[in-house]
C-alpha cells in the first residue's frame, strides 16, 4: 500500500491525460486530416504505455533499462501536456463565438500559455534536475554542549543512482560534500530506485565521503521495494559506511558525545519508532537518522535532538503562489523542506540529490546540504519555539 500511494500522481497524471485526449483525437480526425489523428494516438499510446510500466517497476524481472524508464518517467509530462492542449481547445472553440479581433488576442494568449508547459519541462529535466547546489543551514540546538559548537554534518540524501542521475552527477555531489570538510558525513536513505539499480557503484562513490568521524546512514524505502537493505548494509560496512538499523554509534568530540541513531524507512500506517527509545543516551546531544519526515513529533515526544530525514525531494515540483509552496508531498506530508521545530527538538528535510518517478525538478533543486549545529538560548529559544523557521 505504501509503494501505491508513490505511485499515485503518475497513475492520476496518465488517467486525466489519456481522457482530456479523446476529444483531441476526435477532432484532429475530423478537421486536420489521417495524419494529425495519427500522431495523437502516438502519444496515447505514449501515456498508456508509462501507466502500465509504472506498477510493474516494481517486480522482480523490471529489467531497468535506461530508455524503459525514460519512456516510464515522461509519460506523466506527456500526460500534463496533453491535459493543457485540451483546455486550450476547449477554449479556441468557444472563441468562434466572439469577434474577429477577441478571436485573435485570445489565440496568440493561448499560443504562448501552450509554449510554458514545454519550456518549464525543458528547463527542469535539462538544467534544474542536474545543478545540484551546496547549501549551509546553523541549526540552532538549545543546550548544544561547547565542544559540539559549529560540528559539520554533511547530509546527502535521496540520491537514486540510475538512468536520471549518473555516476558522474554523484561524483561531483560527493566532491562537494567534501570541500565542506566535515566532521561527520550521513546518509539517509534511497541510494537507488528499484531492482537491479546500481547499488554497488552508489556505495563506490558515496565511500569517498571523508569525514572526521566517519560515515552513518539509514535506509530509505527504495532499498526496501528493491530488496537491497541486507546487501546494502554489507557492501557499505565494505566501503566505511555504516548503516545504522534501529541501532546508534556514540561519537565523542572533546568532553561532548553525539549520539547517532539509525532506522529503515518507517512505513505509513505503522506504528513510528516503536522499541528506538532504547537507543536514546541521556548524557549525550541525540541524533536520529530517519528517510521519513514523518516520525518527527514521535521522535521529538522520545527525547530526540535533531531528526535528520529525506525522502520528499522538497516537492520534486514546487510552484510558489502568493507565499504558499504548491506541491505534490504537501498532500502527504507537513514537512516537505527545510527546519522545523518542536519545543526542544528540530528537524531537517533536505530536498536530496536525484528523481523519481519523472525526471523532472521545478522549483525545487538538487542539495548537497551541511549543517553546523549552534546553541540556541534564551530570547532566540523563545522566538524558535513550536514554529518552522527559513534556512
């Protein structure tokens, strides 16, 4: 159930798409000749095509092809257009009914409205799905001892190796990473996207993090529908990266520890966190590493720090109206990007590196993210509390 819901916005997108092209078909039939017709069963066929291949990514002969999952992955954009293309012919059509000189505004305004969708897709899977930025966020922890002032944590996360994201792009995100120079380097989750993806190649690269204190990480819930938790585990113990499964590692940092706790991705309806209160330690500043955003007023109710989590891509396509973020994770989840805080614990969702679904990032770039941790007392305390603030 919880890989269906991932898979619900392609599924909606190739429905409304495949219906708002009837009528389209129909009428290229009818006025533009065989030819017109022709090409928009093509694209049908195009959307219908990606509809099917959307659940059965998901088994186990997925043969993970690059050009399979490209088709897979622009036909919800095909779709989109498809639904755009057909409001404007819905309204062409009800300009015959007007003057001459309304007729031909209306046209040209439709004409440019149809170039957007295009060129906005353009520059999202060409530019935007490629430029992956370095960010630095304080993260303001009240209580924060001394000898953990200004600690560095690089965060990569949602990384998906395979046909939208290379070896190269990855290469230059983990240099990145490293120019930070890190005291500790963590990685929470979807190191790929399905079955056969290139795991061991993501492990090569993601082992040239150097880090102080070494490399943590947790499983994301793509490692879980590929089956790889096991393997991954192994090959990255191999590489210097420890994934940490309901599980922690006590770094010490002069008299200061960081406590550094891992879970596999935490599935919807389930139960959060259940038995991980266990790996809290009193003495020390606790950090949970969770692929889900979702467990943080759990986590924050146990006594966790700081949860550093993924997993939403910051929306993958995000459109800002009037203040407000439009986009897809908003629908199941509250925390899409950046820091939040619960009394005394914060959160941090990073909008990760790679794609899924469709190859496509609008409004929401790519981030190889470090944060240094800074003491939060007194009026700014205040001023922080229960509320989410900017990074």
């Amino acid at each position: 159930m919880d890989r269906f819901w991932s898979w619900l916005p392609e599924i909606v997108a190739g429905c409304v798409g495949l219906a708002a092209l009837r009528p389209l078909v129909a009428w290229a039939r009818r006025t533009r000749g065989p030819l017109a017709g022709a090409a928009l069963r093509a694209v049908a066929v195009w959307i219908a095509a990606g509809l099917l291949l959307t659940p059965l990514r998901g088994t186990p002969w997925w043969p993970h092809w690059a050009w399979l999952e490209w088709l897979r992955g622009s036909a919800p954009l095909v779709a989109s257009g498809a639904l755009v293309a057909a409001g404007l012919h819905a309204l062409w059509r009800r300009s015959a009914r007007w003057n001459p000189g309304r007729r031909a505004f209306l046209r040209a305004a439709a004409g440019a409205f149809a170039s957007a969708p295009p060129a906005a897709f353009a520059v999202g899977i060409l530019i935007e799905r490629l430029n992956a930025r370095a960010v630095e966020v304080d993260l303001p922890v009240p209580g924060l001892p001394g000898d953990l002032e200004g600690l560095r944590i690089v965060q990569l996360t949602d990384i998906h190796l395979g046909p939208f994201l290379g070896e190269a792009e990855l290469a230059r995100a983990v240099d990145m990473a490293n120019e930070f120079r890190p005291h500790l380097a963590v990685v929470t989750g979807d190191l790929i996207s399905a079955r056969r993806g290139p795991l061991e190649a993501c492990l090569r690269e993601l082992g040239r993090l150097q880090a102080e204190a070494g490399i943590l990480g947790c499983h994301g819930n793509h490692e879980i529908y590929a089956g790889v938790e096991g393997l991954a585990t192994r090959l990255g113990a191999q590489r210097g990266l420890i994934f940490l499964r309901k599980d922690c590692r006590e770094l010490r940092f002069g008299d200061a520890t960081l406590n550094v706790a891992g879970v596999d991705y935490q599935r919807r309806g389930e139960p959060y966190l259940r038995g991980v209160g266990k790996l809290l330690r009193r003495s020390a500043l606790n950090l949970l590493l969770s692929h889900n955003p979702d467990v943080f007023p759990v986590a924050a109710e146990l006594g966790f720090d700081l949860v550093l989590a993924g997993h939403t891509h910051g929306g993958q396509v995000n459109v800002e109206i009037l203040g407000e973020h439009l986009n897809v994770a908003r629908f199941w989840t509250p925390y899409v990007y950046g820091l939040y805080r619960s009394a005394r614990s914060a959160l941090f969702v990073s909008r990760g590196l790679g794609t899924v679904g469709i190859p496509l990032r609008l409004g929401a770039p790519p981030e190889i993210v470090c944060l240094r941790l800074r003491r939060l007392t007194g009026e700014a305390h205040a001023r922080e509390h229960e509320g989410r603030c900017a990074t």
